[in-house]
C-alpha cells in the first residue's frame, strides 16, 4: 500500500515539467536555511522593530507606546554614557590591535629559520578568547598580587588600581585587546606576501631606506587590506560585551558600561523588552553608518593595484 | 681590498639584522605567551603563596590537588559534558544543514537562486543582538528556555557564515565532474554526497573548527537561556565559580586552564585550518 502510494507521488513528480523539478529540487536542498531564515533571522529582524514600540515586561500582554521608547532613550544619560564607553573602547582597541597586528606582521614576514614557529605561537591566543581570559586578565590587573602591577614596579612605577579604577578600568580592558590580534595579522601577513617583490627591488635599486619602501610601497600596497582590518575591528569593537561583563559589570561608576552590556541588563536582567530591542536598533544602525562611512572614506586613501591616486 | 672589506660589513650587518630580529621575535612571544604561564603557574600554588609579593614564578612545591579541589567544588565534570554535548550537536548540525544549503546555491539551478543568496548574505551583516530580544521571546513562548534546545535546535537550520564558505568552495569545484555523473545516471544526492562532500573536505574541516571554537567559547547563548546549575557550560559555570570563590584565585585558574585546555590541544593539532578559518572570519565583518 504504502510503497503504492510513494510510487504514485514520485510518478507525479516525474510528470512535472523539469523546470518545476528543478525548482523543487533546489528549494528541498535549501529548506534548513529557508526555515532558519524565517524562525531565527528575518521573522524576529522584523519581531525586534515591532517589539522596541512596546512596553513589555514579556510576561504582561506588550503595550503599544509608539516611539516612547526612543524618546526615553535620547534622554537616558545612561546611554550617552554607554555609547561614549563603547565608542572609547572601540577607537582604542582598533588603534592599538591595527598598529601591532602591523608590527607583528612585517616581524613575521621576515625570512627567518623557525618563523612559522612564531606565528603559531602569536596567533595562539586568539583561539582562547572567552571568560576564562577575561578572569584570567583580571587577575593579572589585580592592584596587589597581579603580575602587571609587579612588573611596572620592578621598572619604577606604581601601578593604577586598573579595575577598580574610574579612569583605568577602560584602558585595561583596551590593552587585553592587543593579546588576541592573531586573526587580523594573519590578514596582513598575507597582503604583505601578496606585494609584489619587484616593487620592492624597485624601490631599493632607487635607493629607497627602509622608511621610505615602508611608506611609499608597503602602506599604499597594503591600504586596502589595511582598511578591511580597520572595519571589521571597529565592527567587532563596538558589539564588545564579554570582557566588561565579566571583569567589572559595567563598573566601577559605569566606566566600563558599553551599549551590549547595557542592552543586556535592560531586557534580561530587568526585563524591559522594548527598551532592550530599541538599544539593540540604536547599535544596528550605529554599525550600518560606520560601514557607510568607512566605505566613503577609502576612496581618499586607499589603494587599490590598476588605479591611480587623484 | 675595499671591495672585501665593504663585503664583510654588509656580512657583519646581515648578521646583526638577524640577531635583532630574533630578539624582536622571542619579546613577542613571551609577550603573548606570559598570561599562559601566568595561568598555569597560580593554579599551582598554595593559597598563601598567591597573595605573596613579590609573586613567585614557580611554585615549590607545585600543588597539583588544587587541579581536583577546585574540578569537584563545583561539578566541573558535568559543565564539561554539557559543553561537549552541545559542541558536538552543533558542529554536526552546522556541517549538515550549511552543506546542503551551499550545495543547492552552488549546484542547482533555480530562478531564486540569486535572490535568496543575497538576502542570505544581508542577514550576515545585521548585527546579531537585534534578534536576541525576539527568539528569546520564541524560545520562552515554546518552553524551551531553561533547555538546551535553544542552543542546540537553530544549527541544524543553516549558518549564514558557513553555507557562505562553503558555498564559495563548491563553486570551486568543476561543473563537468556533475553533468559527467549524471550521464552515468546518478542522482543529485550522490553528486552532494558522494562527489562533492568527499572534495570538499578541507571547507568542512574549516567550518567544523569555526564551530567547535565558537560554540566551546559561546558565552552569551548559555547566560540568557541556561539558569539551573545542572545545566551550565563551562563558560558560565566558570562565571559561577567565580561568583562563590572568588578569594580562592588558584582554585579560579586551575577551573581556567581546565577550561582553555582541549581548545588549545585541538589548536595544535588542526592549526592550518584554525587559522585559515578565523582569517576567513575576520573577512566577515
């Protein structure tokens, strides 16, 4: 009966004009996405919008409130405080992780015996990240017994409080950014290897110094994947979250209070959906003019190979 | 003569260039490798020696017990399977469920075809904490929350990263090589399964390492869903641990290394397509 019935359909498939088999064939191999697309992306993208004009607390029945939310959050010092944090955070972390991904890179060009040693070894703590590091670093900048603090005082300094420490809490937790640049040196070891080296004779036989080949054939040669580090980093920088949750909760004085942390705390801690979704709309289109404005701002001065500067 | 003494110079410069660089490199690599040592060296010390100063690098004697005290205080046993568990899920349902997909937009024919791969490809660029709220709101409405399931269910429905990766490799893989097949009669599914798959082995590998890191580390998933203990990951429970002992440093380092441990060991043993897949990531934006 059943194997009937399963001849049956698959004669109606049959019978069905090939460009519809195809058609069905392709949608068949693409349906997890497809239902992942509508259960996990673009269904809760448009449940997010309708959500940040609601007051909801999730378990009460969500209360229209048109753009109350939006208004709120202009005026919650809360979140001028959390988006300069985050935008501090995010010019120091980029700065600091695309000048010493650089340095390391050009360090790790080099045509050295055991080189390939060295990159494993500096790409290895990118793959630790996550809360064990960040408990790690804070007790690292613990101000007492921390082997930081102990290291500035063998060379004559006395150590900040870092963590526990309004002006210092956010710089720590820019420096620990510059531990794990493993993924955007390898980017840049690899433009490096991508110029081409009778550029570089080139400029030598003009009798080029090592600055000048740096500035006038490495940076330009590199520009555009320079530029690709520098969005993907500030894109990256400013969803940070982990490192402040763990090592200060926001603190101390709401220092370390970043636009993610803040979005946590308001939809999970305190259970204000709507003003939650209306932060994490804030963040989106923060990150969308960014990329638009990185996007304008290469044609000044990136380089690309076939094209001239003006 | 001049000419041998400029010679020897431009010797004596290779070699101090050499010495130099090497010195640059050896700095670096104890600059990113002293957190480890910093790690693994407190986790071996008595309670008293941590708050000692000067901190001693090596402890005498090295206190290895703190690795069980501090592994049975909290049942670090059961954080560690149901990290495992949920990796393990994970990975398989992204290998499956990504291949296929990438499979239907490299390989079949369809008028959709461009359409949808571009909204796959805009939905990578929309942040994800817009859509934490609403599937936090699913998730609560289906009684999932306080389960594994919201870990668990979504990489069996695609990634848009890796059906991208993989996708681009697919595309890599000569067309003949399928019409040849299918004149010998063979069905789409074994071109997916039994030619392409087989050739894809190195995009698989990538994307199952970019998995395993990801979920091992995944720390927000497990904080918004997970709240009784028995269900904790590593991640968390290590966020716990650190809660209720916080005083006990070495206890807190020991749980730490136990932790970054099988990521590292794993590192070392996939470490091209480690790197070559967090690159590719990087890339992502």
């Amino acid at each position: 009966m059943q194997s009937k019935s399963l001849s049956q359909s698959v004669g109606i498939l049959q019978r069905l004009p090939k460009s519809w088999r195809k058609e069905l064939q392709f949608f068949a191999f693409i349906s997890p996405w497809l239902l992942g697309f509508i259960a996990f992306s673009g269904g809760p993208i448009i449940a997010s919008a309708v959500i940040s004009f609601t007051d909801w607390n999730i378990l009460s029945t969500p209360k229209f409130v048109g753009l109350a939310n939006y208004q709120r959050l202009v005026n919650d010092p809360l979140v001028w405080k959390a988006l300069g944090n985050t935008i501090y955070y995010t010019i120091g972390s980029v700065i600091l992780m695309t000048v010493a991904s650089l340095l390391t890179a050009i360090l790790l060009n080099q045509e050295l015996r055991g080189v390939r040693f060295f990159r494993t070894l500096y790409f290895l703590p990118s793959v630790t990240s996550g809360v064990a590091i960040a408990i790690l670093f804070a007790w690292m900048y613990n101000p007492e017994f921390g082997i930081i603090n102990y290291m500035l005082y063998k060379i004559g300094i006395v150590g900040p409080n870092w963590l526990f420490d309004e002006f210092w809490a956010m710089p720590a937790i820019i420096f620990m950014s510059l531990w794990t640049i493993g993924s955007n040196m390898m980017i840049i070891l690899a433009g490096l290897q991508d110029i081409p080296q009778s550029l570089v004779e080139a400029a030598r036989l003009d009798g080029a110094n090592w600055w000048q080949e740096f500035r006038y054939v490495t940076i330009p040669m590199l520009s555009p994947v320079l530029f690709l580090v520098i969005i993907t980093s500030t894109i990256n920088s400013f969803q940070v979250f982990l490192q402040p949750y763990v090592m200060t909760e926001g603190g101390p004085g709401n220092a370390t209070l970043v636009l993610v942390l803040y979005l946590y705390q308001n939809a999970f801690l305190w259970w204000k959906m709507g003003y939650g979704a209306a932060i994490a709309w804030i963040l989106a289109v923060i990150i969308l003019i960014l990329t638009l404005i990185q996007f304008r701002l290469a044609g000044y001065w990136v380089y690309y190979e076939g094209e001239r500067r003006s | 003569m001049s000419a041998n003494a400029a010679g020897t110079k431009k010797k004596v410069g290779s070699i101090l260039k050499r010495v130099g660089l090497y010195v640059l490199l050896i700095a670096g690599a104890l600059l990113f490798t002293l957190p480890f040592l910093w790690m693994l060296s407190t986790s071996l010390k008595p309670e008293i020696e941590v708050f000692r100063f000067p901190p001693q690098w090596i402890p005498r004697p090295p206190k290895w017990s703190n690795y069980v005290e501090a592994l049975t205080i909290l049942p670090f046993d059961l954080f560690f399977r149901n990290t495992l568990t949920i990796t393990v899920n994970n990975v398989i349902g992204n290998l499956v469920s990504c291949s296929l997909v990438a499979f239907g937009f490299a390989r079949l024919e369809s008028r959709f075809s461009n359409v949808l791969f571009i909204l796959l490809l805009s939905t990578m660029m929309v942040p994800y904490q817009v859509t934490i709220i609403p599937m936090f709101v699913l998730f609560h409405r289906l009684g999932w929350v306080d389960t594994f399931k919201p870990l668990m269910v979504p990489p069996w429905l695609g990634y848009p990263f890796f059906i991208f990766i993989l996708r681009q490799f697919f595309m890599t893989i000569p067309l003949e090589l399928d019409d040849a097949a299918r004149i010998d009669g063979c069905s789409t599914w074994r071109i997916y399964w039994n030619i392409i798959l087989p050739l894809a082995k190195p995009a698989l590998t990538t994307v199952a390492v970019l998995g395993f890191l990801g979920n091992w580390n995944d720390f927000m998933g497990p904080l918004i869903y997970i709240s009784s203990q028995e269900k904790y990951t590593l991640a968390i429970g290590l966020t716990l641990f650190r809660g209720q002992y916080m005083s006990n440093i070495a206890y807190l380092m020991a749980a730490s290394v136990a932790t970054v441990m099988p990521v590292i060991i794993i590192f070392f043993f996939a470490q091209r397509y480690f790197i070559e897949g967090m690159t590719l990531t990087g890339l992502k934006g």
